[in-house]
C-alpha cells in the first residue's frame, strides 16, 4: 500500500464517493488517515459533505475554505501542503473532475514523483456518456495526465447506473476496463460493485463492494 | 434492458438537445450551469454544430436572435444573473415571434446572489422576462430524466408556437446524476415559411423584426399573440398529480422543491393527513384549472418554493383565495427538508379546520 492514494477521472465518475470510501477504510485499520478535497471545479456534490462522517471516524479532511458556499472561486487550501510534507500520514486526494480539475494536482505532483510513494488511480464509469468506451477514456487519461503532470498507475471500474445497476453493467464494463488496461498499459485494479449486487455477480474479477450514499430527501420520485 | 446512461442534469438537457436537432449553442459560462457547456463544447463539433462561447450574455442572447432568424434550432443557457443579463434578448425574440430554447439553471439571488439552488426566478420567467407583453413557455423538469425530455419537447413547442421555451431548472437538478434514457423519439419539423434564408431570386424577400412605426399595426401583433397565448393555456398544461384524490392538504411545488414534498407526503400519510402533491410542470401555462379543481375538496394548500413566496401567487389566483395557502420556503440557497414541509402540512390540517 502506497502513502498517498490519488483518485482522478472525468468528473462524475465517483471518484469522490471513492476517495471518501478509502479514507474511511484506511482510518478504520488504524492508520492516521487525511483526505484532500483538490476539487476545483465542482460546485455541490463533494467529498467534502461527507466531512462529519468522516471526521467522526477520525479522519482529517483538507478542503477550500470556500467549498459548499456561495463563493464561487477556484481556491485552494495551503493545508495541502500537509499531503506531502507530513509523511506520518496516510493521504487520500480526491482530485477534480476533467483535465482542468486535474490543474490543481500540478502543484504537488514534484514532491509526490519525488518522494514517490503514491497510487494514481483513473476511476471510469463506462456508463458516463462521455467515456461510453475505452477509446474516450484513454482520452481522459492522456488530458488528466498532461494538466496534473502525474502519471496513473491503476484502474478502478466504477461502472454503474446508480440504484438501477444489474450485474449485466457490471459485466459489460469490466469487459471495456479490461480493454481499456490492456490498451493503457496500466493494471485494473478491481470493479465497484453496490453491496446488494455482490452474490449476483458470477464471473471473475477484483470486486470492491460499496454502499450507495443516498440523498433521502428527494428519494421518493 | 433499456439503454441507460448516468448523467448530471446539465449534460442531460444538452444531449438532449442535439438530439432535437439543436446545432447551434451560444452560452457564457456560470455555476451552476457550465457544464452544459463544457458537454457541447465536446459534442458539437463531432455533430457538425456550432459551439460558440461568447464574449458576455448579451452577445449570446443575440446570436441566438440570428440563427432563430434563419429558421435554425438554437439555444442559450445560463443561471439567474446571466439571465437578467439575457432578458433585453428574451424580449426581441417575443417581438419577433422567434422559436428558441433559454435554459435558465437557477441560483440564489438577488444580484450576484450565490451558487447554490432556487427557484427565485419564478416571477421573472413566467411574468414576461423582460420589457413588453409576452410570455415564455415555461417547463420545469424535476429529475435527470426530465430535464432531457422537456428540453426536446421544449424544442417542439418553441417551433409550434413560434415562442422561446424557458427550461427553468434549479441548480440541484442541473448538479445531479441520476440514470436517463435518451430514447427521445422522432424530432417533429415544421415549415418556416417567414425564415430570413435567401430568396433565391423566386419571392419576396422576409424580415423578422420587432419594430412596427404603426400604432395600429402593433395593437394588432399584440393581439395576434395573445390569441395564440389563449390557445396554448387551453393544449399544452402539463403537470402531475400525487396522491390528491382524497387530498385534504394538496402540496403545490416544482422542481427539487417537488421532489422534497413527496417526500414528505408519504411521511404525512403514514401520520394519518391526506395529503398530495400537484406538480406544474408548465409554470407558464399554469395549471390553473387543475388547482381549482382541487380546491373543491381540499381544506388547504401548501406552496413549497426556493424562494420568497413567488408562485404562491398564481396558487392564490388559481383557486380564486378560496382556501389557506400557506408558503414553505428557503431561500438564499438552502432547499427545504421533508420534516419542514410535513411540519408545514401539519400546519395546513389545522389552518383547514378553522375554516
């Protein structure tokens, strides 16, 4: 396991739902665990709304000061120094959506290649409508890698519709990850499945079970 | 298994769009609506459209006005300031009878407001956004999945009636992923005989204007759309019902706001209150036969609304103040809980009772 675990890909792809995941993971084996919130581009549905739970878990989060508010500005915290210069610490970084949610990376990826101790992991979701197949999401890594000046190391399939996911979704997009690791040369590392899916799923491969976090105030519809 | 993708709801209603024939896009970038162009700034060039981002609101707004001229689909997006900054455009193309889609993606106001969701633009889309007497289609799509269907029929009806259509979204709804079926169906198109295209040396030649130096002759422009406004007030009402056939509290909201109240209608329910929903989903035209309808049985309503109290109003008028309305609202950026809006309901019952 790397010090620092870097989640990226075309926004919309749950890497926030898995940056949060991790974290909390992390700091439930013990570890001292802080999570960045590098989003600059995202304005609600953050990792950051999570921060009570995963303060309560004993996780420290790093995030703008401005994230959540009405201020509507690109800022980033100087906290995240921390992610690289306190090594005591086990870093998640949930970098924003896109090449240009990857900008921000830019700032840290010399002490992180120099150090180099970091996982940069793609997270794809094939049934994203613009990573549909494994052409357009090598596309998003050669944008994300250009504006952040990180290399990936990794891939996680997140492939999913949501609460509507059957294990035919799961099955299709573990056949494009595939296609997509061995096109970019870089190792599939396992597929998110919901929890409630998992039993159902009758093939072989690295899953990783998760829960869906709900909105329930506008879960009737 | 039906073909699904998983979408915000800004790039749902610009998928959703291209598929209505839409090619040409001009936009200036605003939270919380970017991402619609951030998608066609993607999608159009590999469709042979036009993306455009112009150098401020105003010149978006008045590309817009050109291609609508030249018979195109055509369509601009924004949030509420870049709405007003629109509004001087919204006006010319009623002027013009001009068919195009505005999307209106709102956030907190007045002024430069915030970034989070509301629906205080209310007033502003369905009272004639802008100088003049005129109206907008209004549609209001609650989900992902609406906020691409009402776009593409939002392009219909923009054509049929030769009016704007104002998609009035919330930023939530813009913000939120939920799983769409682009299944949108056949793109109805209509002839556009008075489209400024060439003559081809082969008829007169058209102008599309707004401009008339006769008194005589704007009193009878005016009247002519309002003809048409009475005939779509008549057609083209479309909204949901929840749960009001035994209603005695009928919740009146749109948008996420509406999303919240059912919410709350199922947990006023489990207490014992009858309570349901009506759901406009055209705010102009405004259901109002359908509230009225409802105020026969129902001892009180609720409007819930991202706002001040703004379409309480057309409630009031609907059902002629024949029954409590009472308002549940936040505003400023913040969305109402279940547990308000049902404390809200419990409210309704006893304002009810008094009666």
């Amino acid at each position: 396991m790397k010090r620092v675990t870097l989640f990226a890909g075309h926004y919309g792809s749950g890497k926030s739902s898995l940056a949060v995941e991790y974290a909390l993971k992390l700091a439930s084996e013990g570890n001292k665990t802080v999570i960045a919130d590098l989003d600059i581009v995202n304005p609600y549905f953050r990792s950051m709304d999570s921060r009570t739970e995963l303060e309560h878990k004993g996780v420290e989060v790093i995030v703008s000061p401005y994230a959540g508010s009405n201020v509507d500005v690109p800022a980033l915290p100087g906290e995240m120094y921390r992610i690289v210069d306190d090594r005591d610490y086990k870093a998640v970084v949930d970098v924003g959506g896109d090449d240009r949610g990857a900008l921000a990376l830019g700032r840290l990826s010399g002490a992180l290649k120099k150090e180099n101790d970091y996982e940069m992991i793609l997270v794809v979701n094939f049934l994203r409508p613009l990573t549909r197949t494994p052409e357009e999401a090598l596309q998003v890594i050669s944008e994300i890698e250009q504006a952040g000046h990180l290399p990936f190391t990794g891939i996680i399939n997140n492939t999913n519709l949501g609460e509507l996911t059957a294990a035919e979704h799961v099955y299709r997009g573990l056949e494009k990850a595939e296609r997509l690791s061995r096109m970019s040369g870089l190792e599939l590392l396992g597929s998110t499945v919901k929890q409630e899916l998992l039993r159902d799923i009758k093939t072989n491969g690295v899953f990783i079970p998760i829960k869906i976090r709900h909105r329930a105030d506008w879960a009737i519809f | 298994m039906a073909d699904k993708v998983l979408m915000k709801g800004n790039e749902a209603l610009a998928e959703a769009a291209i598929m209505a024939g839409c090619r040409h896009y001009f936009g200036y970038p605003i939270t919380p609506q970017t991402e619609v162009a951030a998608y066609l700034a993607k999608r159009m060039p590999k469709v042979g459209g036009t993306f455009l981002q112009a150098e401020s609101e105003i010149a978006a707004i008045n590309m817009v006005i050109g291609v609508a001229s030249a018979g195109k689909r055509v369509m601009t997006s924004s949030s509420s300031p870049g709405i007003s900054l629109k509004s001087e455009g919204l006006s010319y193309l009623a002027g013009c009878d001009l068919p195009a889609l505005v999307v209106n993606v709102q956030r907190g106001g007045p002024g430069l407001g915030g970034i989070q969701p509301s629906q205080s633009d209310y007033f502003h889309a369905t009272r004639g956004a802008g100088h003049g007497d005129f109206h907008m289609l209004v549609l209001a799509p609650a989900s992902v999945q609406e906020m691409a269907s009402l776009v593409f029929k939002g392009f219909d009806l923009a054509d049929k009636y030769r009016m704007t259509t104002m998609i009035l979204a919330d930023g939530t709804i813009g913000q939120m992923m939920e799983p769409v079926s682009l299944d949108m169906g056949e793109v109805i198109s209509y002839d556009k005989p008075w489209a400024v295209t060439g003559t081809g040396g082969k008829r007169t030649h058209n102008i599309v204007n707004s401009l008339s130096l006769l008194p005589e002759e704007l009193e009878q422009w005016n009247i002519a759309r309002y003809e048409r406004y009475a005939q779509i007030e008549k057609d083209e009402v479309q909204y949901e019902s929840f749960m009001t056939e035994d209603a005695d509290i009928v919740c009146v909201a749109f948008g996420v706001a509406a999303r919240v109240a059912k919410n709350a209608i199922v947990a006023a329910r489990a207490k014992g209150i009858k309570a349901g929903l009506i759901r406009p989903i055209t705010l102009w035209p405004f259901p109002k036969a359908a509230l009225k309808k409802a105020a026969e049985k129902a001892k009180a309503f609720v409007s819930v609304e991202l706002s001040m109290g703004q379409m309480i109003e057309d409630v009031e008028l609907a059902i002629r103040c024949s029954r409590p309305v009472l308002l549940c609202s936040r505003v400023g950026g913040m969305i109402p809980t279940p547990e308000e809006v049902l404390s809200k309901i419990e409210e309704a019952q006893n304002a009810g009772r008094c009666e």
